[in-house]
C-alpha cells in the first residue's frame, strides 16, 4: 500500500477500545486504519488473556451501568452477527461482608436501568450455590444475564469484522508524534508515514510511553496475576450453569467458573506494582501463587489443593481514580487519548468506541469524567 494513502482516521492500538473504535468509525463510512505493534488481543496487552467478566453492577455510578447495558446489546448482537460464541452467559454474583453499601447501591441502579438481579440471604445463597463457603458473607444478588467474554478471540474477531468493512489493518510500531495544532502524518517505525484528519490513541498501558510528558504520570500500568485451578474430572459444580462468575468486594477477589475447560478462574483485583508492558515478566510469583492456594481452599473446599492448570499475568492500566481516559490532546487538536480501562474497562469496548465515533463526527457532548484534566498524578480508585 502506499504511504501517501489519506485516512479519515487513523487509530493506534488493536485492544477492546481501538478495535470498537475503528469499527464504529468505519460503520459510519470512515475510511480507517487501524495499527497494532503486536497484535490484536496480544498476550502483553491489557485486552489479551481468555476471558473477561461483563457486569452492570457498579455501584451508585449509572455511567459505567449504563455504558454495560449499552454495551452488552452490542456484544450480543455482534456475536449474532458473526456467528460466534464470544459471550457465556454465566450469571455474575456480587457478595457483601459487613459492609454492605455497595451491593445495595449497585441493586437500587440495577432496578433504576431496568435490569433484572436476584437478592438473596446468606441461607438462600448457601442452598443454591453449596460448592461454595460464605464465611463472612452477608447477603449478595445475581445478575442473571451477565457473564463472560472470550476477550482474545472477542478483540480478534471485531478487527476481523471491521477489515471486512473496509478497515485497514496492519501491524506497525508509531513514533511518538510531535506537532503543535494539528497532526497531519505518523511515522512508523518502518519509515513508512501514515496521513490521516484524526489520530486515536488507544494503546493502553502504552499511553505513557508514547505521550511521556502528559500522560507518563497520569496512567498506571500494574502488574495482575491470574490463576486456573483444575477441576476435578467430570465435577459440573464448578461449571455453568452450577456456578456463576462472582466477585467479593472485600477480599478484593473475582473469579469465574470453569469455561470451555479452562479451569476455574481467581484473581486478585487489588493494585499489582507499576510495571513496564513490553518487559514486564509474565511468570507469576510464588507467593501470590501460595496465597491464592489458600484462598480457593477456603472459599471452594472441594477444590483444596487442586492444581493450578494455567497462569497469565497481565496489567491494568489504571487512571489515578478509574475513569477512563477519552480526550483530546492538550496541544494536538486532532489527536486523541482512548484508555484508563483500569481493569474494568475490557467490557465497555463496544460503548466506548461509539462515544468516541459521537465526539469526532457528531461533535457530541462530551463526559467529564472521561477528560484529561480529571486525571490526577496520585492514586486514589473510586471506581471498581
């Protein structure tokens, strides 16, 4: 191809929001290019791993219930579309301690947006769901028509998806763009440049290396582990329908059930160090593999001293409170910043690549939430 081709928009980074972003462009008949260091869904991106969980549960916080909703239609439709099974309807259940504000905040926005949830008393939850112990449980509520995405294969096929509507895909490697007003071409690491109306940065945990003076202290990229524990052979109660994707706020765990014989998936949602994307090691480590031994031991019995069947460890890349990051850059006028999934983000593709279409061709009101100036250089999450 050559490099004097003109786009309307070029977006850099193929994970959950530059795929759904060059897909809701190119539906609206944007001629797009669509580029990718490594890949889309790679394994060093925060968008790679097998699965993601999509809830609408958050709390009083209607935005992120209402991008979900919005969000899952799509995901549904999409699958419908391509014929592919990336979404498991797995259920997702929220479980309170003593502090139950927050499961009853997330139930009164569910009721709020029309969505259906199941309350449910420490003894109904231990009658239905017995493979699992509610030590220091309280009370919880089931999303019936929540569940999972296949995330890697989900990024995939909407790139796929969006090449057949006319994307151009390709792997390529960007230098940091330096302009003041407007950008008017990238280069690429092969000397080739790329000239486009509109740039979209949607590369993550790679926002700040690329922009370091505005956003290398304003996105944090933490390392996550992420444990598969084995079931016992021809055991359904770790499986769905018997057991539904959960999260317990307070251990600051989720987990997911046994999908497409992957195994039973535990994660700590709690902060990991900073870390660098591109070299970060991928190899868990042993304490918080022995940690989370325990961890399953107590709340699955059963599965005490299972073996741990695969690993991945991946990165968040959070914003200083867990909004994202959708804005323009302060001296580019047309370039923009699509990131901060801070770890809750994966669900939301579909939403956040129709707002972003909505800013750049409807001029459409913009969230403050989701601009740069609310982005601080301190950590301090108000959004889970």
């Amino acid at each position: 191809m050559s490099s004097h081709k003109n786009y309307d928009v070029a977006v850099i980074g193929a994970g959950v929001f530059g795929a759904w972003s060059a897909w809701h462009l190119a539906r609206r008949g944007q001629r797009v290019v669509l580029l990718e260091g490594y890949g889309p869904g790679n394994s060093r991106a925060s968008s790679g791993g097998e699965t993601r969980i999509i809830r609408m549960g958050y709390g009083s916080d209607e935005i992120y219930t209402r991008f979900s909703q919005r969000s899952l239609g799509q995901w549904k439709s999409f699958c419908q579309a391509t014929g592919q099974r990336l979404f498991h309807e797995t259920g997702v259940l929220w479980l309170a301690g003593e502090d139950d504000s927050r499961v009853r905040q997330s139930m009164a926005m569910l009721k709020r947006c029309e969505i259906p949830f199941e309350e449910m008393d420490k003894a109904t939850l231990g009658k239905r769901y017995s493979q699992i112990s509610f030590d220091r449980v309280t009370r919880g509520f089931l999303e019936p028509t929540s569940g999972v995405l296949m995330a890697r294969r989900a990024v995939a096929a909407v790139v796929e998806d969006g090449v057949n509507r006319g994307v151009d895909f390709r792997i390529a490697k960007v230098e940091t763009p330096r302009a003041i007003g407007n950008l008017n071409t990238l280069t690429c690491s092969s000397g080739e440049t790329i000239s486009a109306g509109q740039f979209v940065f949607a590369c993550g945990s790679w926002l700040g290396k690329v922009f370091p003076e505005i956003l290398g202290h304003r996105i944090f990229p933490s390392r996550q582990e992420v444990f598969f524990f084995g079931v016992p052979p021809g055991d359904q109660r770790f499986a769905p329908p018997a057991l539904p994707t959960w999260l317990f706020q307070e251990d600051e765990y989720y987990g997911m059930p046994d999908i497409e014989g992957r195994g039973l998936k535990i994660a700590l949602d709690h902060h990991g160090e900073r870390v660098d994307p591109d070299t970060q090691s991928r190899l868990p480590t042993g304490v918080e593999a022995e940690v989370v031994h325990k961890y399953v031991a107590s709340r699955f019995p059963a599965l005490k001293g299972a073996p741990v069947v695969e690993t991945r460890v991946c990165q968040y890349e959070n914003t200083s409170n867990g909004d994202f990051l959708i804005d323009h850059h302060p001296q580019m006028e047309n370039v923009w910043f699509v990131g901060g999934g801070s770890g809750h983000g994966f669900k939301h593709g579909p939403a956040v690549g129709e707002y972003l279409a909505g800013q750049l061709l409807d001029k459409a009101k913009a969230e403050p939430r989701f601009s740069l100036d609310t982005k601080a250089t301190t950590q301090n999450r108000a959004v889970y």
